[in-house]
C-alpha cells in the first residue's frame, strides 16, 4: 500500500470584516435590548448618512488596537437608564464575540433621549400643551365676572 501523502499545514491567512457587518451585528445587538427604543443619528451628518444608506445611523465603529464601539440610543420612559446601558454593553460584547470573534476594547452608550412617558403625545410638544395650558387658564379667569362689578 501507498504511504500516505502528507498534507501541508495550511499557512495562517488573514480574515477580513467591514465595518457594515461589524454595524449590522451591533444594531441587531442593541435592539434586541430591554428599554432600548431605537437608534438615532448622533449629528446632523449622521442623519444625513443614514437616509443615503452610507452607514448605519447611531453606530460608529473605529477599529484600532481594540474595537471602539459607540451607540446613540434611545430609550423607552420609566425604565432605568443604567441598567439598560449595562445590558447593551453586554448584548454588544457578547454579539461581536459570538458571531466575528472579535474581542472589543471600548463601548460608549449614549443616550440622547426617552420615548414614550406622560409628557409625550401625539401631534404635540411639552411646551406648546404648557403654553395652551396657561392661555386657557388665563380666558377662563377673565371671563368671569368680577365681584362688586355689577352694582352702581
């Protein structure tokens, strides 16, 4: 019988991973959160980005020594904002490690702001519901008579 050929060992190679996967595998990590209501764009460019599909809006990605993360998010009113941000950390950790092996360095949440909550409804702002508030308030004073007007 034939000796069997012996392989060559396979020389080590390199493995490629574009910041789009890398910010998909992010956002699919951080909506999956608990309190996590959505992302949003960190600066008017971002905005700006995001509706020309260029990049995925509230994630940047810097690759260096180690992976720096950051994340603008959103969360839902009534739920605590620090243990939401230790959750994301955690999915974001986990999700990178799990699905590129890669190991992360930094992760920054950023929370710029709640949804939902008593101060939100539809079609109007806190402030313009204060200032329709107070106009009223001051139509009903003056409307109603006051006292000792009526006699001569």
């Amino acid at each position: 019988m034939p000796a069997r050929a012996e392989r060559s060992p396979i020389p080590p190679g390199r493995t490629l991973v574009r910041r789009r996967a890398i910010s998909d595998v992010v956002r699919a990590a951080v909506l999956g959160s608990y309190g996590v209501t959505g992302l949003s764009a960190a600066s008017p460019l971002g905005r700006l980005r995001g509706r020309l599909r260029a990049g995925v809006p509230g994630i940047r990605v810097s690759p260096g020594d180690g992976l720096a993360v950051d994340v603008y998010v959103t969360v839902a009113y009534g739920v605590p904002v620090a243990e939401v941000a230790r959750q994301v950390d955690s999915a974001i950790r986990w999700s990178l490690s799990r699905s590129l092996g890669l190991d992360v360095g930094r992760v920054s949440i950023h929370v710029d702001g709640m949804t939902g909550g008593p101060f939100s409804t539809p079609g109007a702002t806190a402030a313009s519901s204060a200032s329709e508030a107070e106009t009223e308030t001051a139509t009903d004073a003056s409307d109603q008579p006051r006292p000792g007007a009526d006699e001569p």
